[in-house]
C-alpha cells in the first residue's frame, strides 16, 4: 500500500509492497502492488506544502512497459534493473510484474536480495496531469465522487501518469514489506486479519464462490459498490449498535438476502406490528430505515436497468442475469459482454444469419448514435470518449467496440431522424413532426452528449494537425488564476570574506527582482440552430471545431514570436530584452548584433551568451554563468544557411600532403550540436499578435539563439486544463431552437529574463 511520497524533479514517488509470494525464477519476476486510491502525503513542487493526494483509478494513464530503477536514479543505463510489464488496473489498484535484467552483476545482487526477502520496498515514480485541490476542511465532488479534505489541502488527481518503478532500501512505513512466501508465519498485522464469518456468508450469498482464497475474497470486496458496500462495511466492522443492525437488515432485505443468515436467500414474512416494544435500547428513527430502504432499491434498479441496456439483444440472456446478480459494475459488465458476444458469433459459424427485429432500449442510445455519428464523418468511434460534460478535459468512458458495432447500424441516419432519436431517448414519444422532433431533442440531454462527442473529436482532430516549432525551448507553467503572476529572481551577496582573527563574518544579502505575466482567454463560438439541422448542415458544421481547434494550436507560437519581435522592455531593469548596450550600464544587456548569418558571427552570437554573468557590476564581475546556446531560430529566407552551417563535416584531411579532392574542414560549430528552428514568423511577413491583432514584422535577415531552460520566455497555462483547449455547450433561448459550443484556450507567454537569448538583426550595420 502507499504511504509516503516525495517530489523528486517532475516525478511524484510513492512507496509500495512487493508480494514474495508471486517470485518466478524461471524469468527473474515478481508482481507487485503500485497504486490505489487511498490519500497519500506529497509535496507540492509549486508552493513547496505538504499536501494529501488522491490518485484516481480511472483516470489513469497506464503504458504497456516502464523501466525499474535503481532508487529513482535516471541518471544513466546502468541505473536500469530492468522493467515492470504487465501493468494494469485489478480490484481497484495498479498492479503490476518487474522484471529484472540478466548478465548484471549489480543487479543479480538486487534480485538475489528481492528472492531473500532483504529488499522488500518499491516506489513508484508518477506523474500528475491534471487534478482538483480541494482547500482544508472543505468538501467538494470531483468527477461524480464527494471528498473531504482533512487539516491540509487535498489534491484529486484525476489524471496521472506512471513514470517508472524503483527498489528501495528502506520505505518510511515499516509495515510496507514484502509479504512472505506460502507456509511462512505472518509478519504483519494485516496478514493475520481473517474475514469474518457473517461477511464471508455475505460475499458468498451475492455471487463470491464458496472455495474463494482469502486474496479473492479481498478484491472481490474491493468491487463492491452502493447497498453492497455499505452492508459489507458494516459486516466487516461488526458494529453491534441498533442502528447498524437496522441498515444491515434494511440493506440485506433490498437485496433479497435473509438477515438473520447472509448465505440464505431473505424469507418473505408478513410485516412487523405497527406498534414497537416499549422502551427499545437505542430506537433507531423508522424513517431512516425506510429511506436506507428505498435508496438501496433505487440504486440496485438503476443498475439492474443499466446492465440490461448494456447486454441488449446481442448479449446471452443468461450472462445478462448473472450480471444483474452478482452486482457487477459497468466495467466488468463491458468486459465480459464483449467476451460473450465474441464467443456467441464464433461458435454460429456457418449458420444462417438469425433473424432479429429491432429492440429501441438495446441498439439506440446515446452512446450508439454518438457511434453513428463519428462513422458518418470518417472517425474510428473506439478512439474517441463519449463526452457527458463540456469542460475540462474530456474524462468519460471510451467508447466500445459493442457501441461502434450498434452505431455502425446507425450512421446513415439524418439530422432530423437524429433528433427523432434522440428525442425518443429523453421523452419516450416519438415525433412525427419535424419541428417538435428537433424542439424536443434540443431540450433534452441526449443531443448534447451525442453532438457534444463528435464536436470534441474534430476540434482534437483539427489540435494535433497543426505543429508548435516552439516546443522544447519555451518554459511552461501552470498558473492558478488570470491574475498577474510573478517570477522572482534571487541575486545573493554570498561570496565568503577573508576573516581576520577575532573577526566576525559579514551578513549574506539578498536582493530581488521579477518579472510580471498573466494568461489571457482566447475563445469562439458556433452554434446550430434548427435551419442547420433541417438542411442537414452537419457535415459542413463540424467543419468548424477542426477550423478552431487548429487556430487554438497556433495560439501558442503565434505569442511566442510576437512577443520576440516587439522585443518588450524587461521590468527588473527597463531595458529591452534584446539591446547592444554594456551589462554595466542600467539596463545593458549586450545580446543584439546587426552581422549576417555567417561562421563568423554565429561564434561571436555563441560567445556573448557564454560572457553573460549574473549581478556584474562596474565594481563587480559578478557570477559566471556559461550559458551555451542550444537552439539557433531563423526565418524561412536562412533555413539552408542555417542547416549549412550547423552540419558537420562529411570528411576530414588525415595527411598533410594529400591531394584528396573530397577533403572537407571539420564544423566546429556543429559539435555544439545546436537544434534548428525555421519558422517564417520571424521574416518580414511577420505574424499577427494574439493579443493586440497588429501584424507584428520582423526581418528576413534576422536570427535568434536560447539556451532555453527554466528562465528566458514563459508560456503559462491555466491549470487543470491539460494546457489544451475546453469546449462547452449552451442550450439557444429567447425564440431560437439550438445548440452552440463554445472553444477557450487560456494562455500567456513573457519573457523572464534576457541572459538566455541573443539576436542579431543581419543587416550587417
């Protein structure tokens, strides 16, 4: 189980259990335990505060391998023991198998210590993509689930990403080990704890098999969900109030289950005497029964219903009514349904194809016509989700291949018929009348789920069209707020003094400076009325989110190079980023040259950024930083000169007097190994600026070094946003009969400081 966990870089860790007991020699293996959703304690890297931290089971990000190392070292090859295949979800945890490398002798001495039970810890290292904080004391749902943060903030991590796994010598909770090997005595206290025998009756009367292990008996509880869970809960804490007896009663009876013993079915009597005994210890207020009751009988029929909208008619009746029996939840459910569809069509072969009419319930939802509607317009309906909200990233459950098999059935349909559908779906009457179909459908939430899921696909379609040549060189950030932001550099009078004897050390002193930025929201609407949807426009309106969702990519580079060109004046020292005058005088940056893009002038650009030092002064040299520049930035005009002069050598001369016509001279500039960046933005057409709408125009002889890193120019995001555009949707009122969406993208881009960069203009002046 987690427990303790630290920042390490970009990497939350996260200590973990092995189990011994799945040791597999043959392929140097053992499984193991790496996430669940208990609340762990992390640090914050952006406030550095110790914060709690949930992480969500369905919101994770699992890869088919990642690598195991040795205690989050990533400094190196031989810093890899190996690597965790085999990942996936199971009973509401990450789980997953390491695999230790051959023909290492450091890690032979890793594995031979796991095999002998030395080293018993791993951590994960894991990334958070996107998540909700929730402040101290405060309560608050986060994807359809209520959580309550406690003394300090609560983080629910609703996206998140597994980096890598590591062994660790000593985890901080000394009850996180590896568990033993079968026929071992116990060593923890969780080892010991049996199930009790009326939640064993329990879990066995709803569908637990009798000669379950105690692990399966575990995960099998880890699944319950609702009225189940609550009565389990209850069972396994064997509380012995009257009030806990009457919502065990209450739970088992809606569930069909006798109370007085769990592995019987409930024995059907005639009501109890309205009056109750006189004095009861501790009376239980009759209304809270009858709600517990009623809630628990709401609950199981919805889930009922919702396993046999799923099943339809293409699913065995018999695995249907299992599922309905055993409590299974929506995944399981999807799971074993396709398996049984499979093994139905597989084994009618060669048969005549049976004849079925159609079941509305079965073959047309939401689901299925959002299916339909991506097949109509050339998508893959299985890579996509169905969206059920419209902000935020798109967390709803993907769509299936039983939901594109349904909505294949369904692509033809037209808009009108689309509403009709739709309409059906919400209000169980079907309509003739054009006009009331389209009226009814925009009133209901049917058309917005299944609209809202093709809208997201083609703005993600039209987002991963467009290339960013800013990426890799630009820092990024997250910021809370469309508030001004601020970044502060920290120059420190530390340098140590000569001490005479009996002398006393002089104070360090600390000056500070900053740069302001804030984001901004970029965003456009559409909308379809219901003139669009009785032409049948969809075709040509789903044309736009594509249209948006590229102009929502070419925000960020179109910022970026506005923000080069107007070359802005920095506020710690009011000189502007790019100026030719000396470091020493106030505002002197001495980054700008005028040479044409040559050797000549490439070595010096490289060798001002090299000079750049931190705090010098007409008295003081300051601190050396050596800044080299990684990336060289022109426009279209100088993409070959560029690639010319960073190319290496093909040949070099190996004897004097050779007369070897293919002699090359060695590119000492390309052992720099500077990355070319050509984008036309930065020649004389120029760009348009995001912020203002001027065209902002730069040179087709200009050119731009960085070193890039963590200072130089900021793009900020707002956070919880995945750094990507949101879409919502709106219903149209005041007379008009539709549905719009709008697309935002929240962002901003500064520069922090100038020592990273440097620009010639090339006009050799």
């Amino acid at each position: 189980m987690p427990h303790d966990q630290t920042m390490r870089r970009d990497l939350t860790v996260s200590v973990m259990t092995l189990r011994a007991a799945s040791i597999n020699e043959a392929d140097r293996s053992v499984e193991t335990v790496m996430a669940t959703e208990n609340p762990v304690t992390v640090l914050d890297p952006k406030t550095w505060e110790v914060i709690d931290e949930v992480l969500r089971m369905d919101g994770t990000e699992l890869p088919e391998e990642v690598r195991l190392l040795n205690d989050h070292r990533r400094e190196g090859v031989e810093s890899v023991f190996g690597s965790a295949r085999a990942i996936r979800i199971e009973a509401g945890e990450v789980v997953g198998r390491l695999f230790f490398a051959a023909d290492d002798p450091e890690v032979d001495r890793a594995w031979s210590k796991v095999r002998d039970r030395h080293i018993r810890d791993v951590s994960i290292g894991y990334q958070s993509l996107d998540y909700v904080d929730i402040p101290a004391g405060q309560t608050q749902e986060v994807a359809g689930r209520r959580y309550t943060a406690g003394n300090r903030t609560l983080r629910i991590s609703t996206r998140w990403q597994l980096r890598e796994v590591s062994l660790l010598a000593i985890g901080a909770d000394p009850a996180a080990k590896i568990r033993r090997e079968t026929g071992d005595p116990p060593t923890t206290p969780r080892e010991t704890v049996l199930m009790n025998e009326r939640l064993r009756k329990y879990l066995e009367a709803i569908g637990l098999r009798h000669e379950a292990s105690e692990e399966e008996a575990r995960q099998f509880l880890a699944l319950l969900s609702g009225t189940r869970a609550q009565v389990a809960k209850v069972l396994e804490s064997e509380t012995d109030s009257e009030t806990s007896r009457l919502m065990v009663r209450a739970g088992l009876e809606a569930l069909g289950v006798d109370p007085e013993d769990p592995s019987k079915p409930a024995q059907r009597s005639a009501p109890p005497p309205a009056d109750p005994p006189a004095d009861p210890p501790n009376p239980a207020p009759p209304a809270d029964e009858a709600r517990i009751r009623a809630e628990a009988q709401a609950e199981e029929r919805t889930r009922a219903a919702r396993m046999r909208e799923l099943g339809g008619d293409d699913v065995p009746a018999e695995l249907i009514t299992r599922a309905v029996d055993e409590g299974w939840d929506e995944t399981r459910a999807s799971r074993e349904f396709l398996a049984g569809v499979r093994a139905t069509r597989s084994g009618s072969a060669g048969r005549a194809p049976a004849q079925h009419s159609r079941s509305h319930d079965a073959d047309v939802n939401a689901r299925s016509l959002a299916a339909g509607m991506l097949a109509a317009y050339g998508q893959d309906p299985t890579k996509h989700r169905f969206c059920r909200e419209y902000t935020g990233q798109r967390r709803g459950d993907m769509l299936t291949e039983q939901d594109a098999d349904r909505g294949d059935r369904l692509r033809d349909l037209s808009a009108v018929d689309l509403c009709r559908e739709c309409a059906l779906i919400d209000t169980g009457r079907r309509y003739h009348s054009r006009g009331e179909a389209i009226r009814a459908a925009v009133s209901g939430g049917t058309l917005s789920h299944v609209f809202g899921t093709n809208v997201y696909a083609r703005l993600v379609e039209g987002w991963e069209t467009i290339g960013d040549t800013t990426i890799g060189w630009c820092d990024e950030e997250d910021v809370p707020n469309f508030l001004q932001q601020e970044d502060i550099s920290i120059d420190e009078s530390a340098t140590l003094d000569r001490l005479p004897s009996g002398g006393t050390a002089n104070h360090a002193t600390v000056s500070d400076s900053h740069e302001t930025y804030k984001i901004a929201r970029y965003a456009k609407k559409f909308v379809m009325d219901e003139q669009d949807i009785l032409n049948d426009r969809l075709g040509a309106l789903l044309g736009m989110p594509v249209a948006m969702g590229k102009a929502a990519r070419r925000l960020r580079p179109d910022l970026v190079y506005s923000i080069m060109l107007e070359n802005p004046d920095l506020v710690a020292d009011s000189g502007a980023v790019f100026n030719a005058t000396a470091v020493t005088t106030a505002g002197g940056h001495a980054n700008l040259g005028t040479g044409a893009l040559a050797s000549a002038t490439l070595k010096a650009g490289i060798s001002a950024m090299v000079k750049q030092r931190l705090g010098r002064t007409t008295t003081d040299p300051g601190e050396a930083l050596n800044l080299r520049p990684k990336w060289l930035i022109v426009p279209a005009a100088l993409d070959w000169t560029a690639r010319e002069l960073t190319a290496a050598g093909a040949l070099a001369k190996l004897f004097a007097d050779s007369s070897d016509p293919w002699y090359a001279q060695l590119n000492l500039l390309a052992q720099e190994g500077l990355r070319t960046v050509i984008d036309d933005r930065i020649g004389a057409i120029g760009v348009k600026d995001p912020r203002t709408k001027t065209v902002r125009t730069g040179l087709d002889t200009n050119w731009f070094l960085t070193a890039g890193g963590t200072k130089g120019l900021r793009v900020a995001y707002r956070m919880g946003t995945g750094r990507s555009p949101q879409m919502r949707s709106f219903i149209l009122t005041q007379g008009q009969w539709g549905l719009g969406w709008d697309i935002n993208h929240d962002i901003g881009a500064a520069f922090l400081d100038f020592r990273p960069w440097y620009k010639s203009t090339g006009a050799g002046q």
